[in-house]
C-alpha cells in the first residue's frame, strides 16, 4: 500500500503516535479506501526514529473492527 493511502502517513507526518479506534468516526482517516472498504477500522502506529531523529517508519497494528487501545496492549 503506498504510504499516501495509509495510516502511517500521519505517524511519520507528525512523528507523534497515532491512535485510531475507529476509522469511521475519526475526520482523517473516514474516506481513506482501506476503511471504506472495511479492510481497517483501527490503528495504533508508533514512529521509528534514527539516531539523529529523523522518522524512517512505523510499528503499527490494525484491525478490521473497531477497538479501544489500552496500555497493556
């Protein structure tokens, strides 16, 4: 999937954690094709940083329901 279409986008765009526990709701991701499709409704994504700081991906994981993200997990 091209990063353009993806959640990942907006890790490495803030390089900040992204959470997503429902697409659908959420104003970014709603109109994305993967959960329009139903392919992912929920995201939790994790930057990856070099040594200098520089954001080179992501850890992430999805679903296709809707799921609320606790610290254990």
């Amino acid at each position: 999937m091209p990063l353009g279409d993806s959640f990942c986008r907006f890790t490495v765009a803030t390089g900040a954690p992204f959470i997503v526990e429902d697409a659908i709701q959420h104003p970014w991701t709603h109109q994305m094709p993967c959960v329009v499709s139903g392919e992912s409704r929920c995201y939790l994504g994790i930057p990856l940083r070099m040594n200098d700081g520089d954001v080179i991906g992501t850890m992430c994981v999805y679903g296709p329901q809707a799921t609320i993200f606790d610290t254990v997990q």
